[in-house]
C-alpha cells in the first residue's frame, strides 16, 4: 500500500505522514488495500480539472480520479485506487464558512476523497447519507 503526495501550494496543513495515516485508515477500515496518489492544488489547477472533466467551470474542494476496479500496476498484484486533487485555498474558506478549524476541513476532503475513490457516492439521497456518516465518523477518529 502506498500514498503519493504531491503538493503545489505553500502554506501546507497537514504534513506527509498525517496525510497517509488519513488514507491508510480509510483504506484498512474497508478492507481495501493499494495506492493512491493525493495532489494539493490551487484554485486554477482544481477550475481546470473541473471544467475539463466534470464539466463545471468553478472552484470546488475536491475531485477524485477513481480507477475502474483497482487496476493492476505492472502485473504485481497491486491495485492503483486513483488520484485524488484537493484545492488548498478552497479548503481554508470553506473552513472559515463552516466556523471549523482548517486542519479539520482538510482532513474531512481527505476521507471524502478516498470514500469517492473507493465507489462512494452522494448523488442520490439513500447514498449521501452512507457516505457522509461513514465520513464523519473517520473525521471524528482522526482528529
């Protein structure tokens, strides 16, 4: 199992290892196990991938890449999960939107990103609820 981190912005809130223990744990805790890359963004980057591949030509927190089924990375059994793009500076003001400290709001993307990865999904009313309770209660963990 292996976490890829990328940053592309300053003012960093969480250090490489808080970020793995994020993953990890979601990733153990349903009995998943393989990589995913996590990329810290600005707002320009995460716009661009949004409107090129949602369709959406706005800010957002967070997008994940999912790949079909765990594909196999080189034939070794391992599973590549996926990517996951978390916009920094969004993350601040949604924090200061929800009165919520900012590490708190980056550790909560960080667990909606990896649910997403992992086929979660909050489209429909009867799933949103799943998802967001599963991720409040990582969040209530990890804090």
């Amino acid at each position: 199992m292996e976490c890829s981190i990328f940053k592309n912005v300053k003012n960093f809130l969480l250090d490489d290892d808080e970020i793995k223990k994020i993953v990890f744990t979601v990733l153990k805790k349903n009995k998943k196990d393989g990589d995913i890359s996590i990329h810290i963004v600005g707002d320009k980057k995460i716009r661009d991938l949004n409107k090129n591949y949602r369709g959406k030509d706005k800010i957002t927190d967070v997008i994940s890449f999912a790949i079909e089924e765990g594909e196999e990375i080189f034939n070794l059994g391992e599973k590549d999960f996926g990517d996951i793009f978390i916009c920094l500076p969004q993350i601040i003001r949604q924090s200061k939107e929800n009165n919520i400290s900012p590490r708190e709001e980056m550790i909560r993307m960080l667990v909606h990103g990896v649910l997403h990865i992992l086929g979660f999904d909050h489209m429909k009313e009867v799933d949103a609820k799943v998802m967001f309770a599963l991720q409040e209660k990582f969040v209530k963990e990890l804090l």
